[in-house]
C-alpha cells in the first residue's frame, strides 16, 4: 500500500492543465479527528481545575 491509496494524490487534468489533489478516505478522518481534538482542547482550557 502506498502512501497515495492513505491520503490522496495530485493528478494533472489534462482538459483544464491544472494539479487536482483527490483526497482519499483517511484524509478526511484525519481531518475530522484534527477538529474534534482542536474543540476539545478549546473546551478543557475553559476551565481552571483547583
């Protein structure tokens, strides 16, 4: 398996001439973990544990 078929890959379209970048299935679950982590960090720094 490469790292391609994890995250996803650059390909040229040769009808526009521009990179598209295809993004596979654990790109956006990483994506998604990245957010949840960040809005947990957010809500456990609120509070002042004493």
């Amino acid at each position: 398996m490469l790292s391609e078929n994890l995250l996803g890959l650059t390909i040229y379209d040769m009808q526009s001439g521009r990179l598209a970048f295809r993004s596979e299935s654990i790109f956006t679950n990483l994506l998604l973990a990245k957010k949840i982590l960040a809005e947990h960090r957010d809500r456990v720094s609120r509070f002042r544990w004493r």
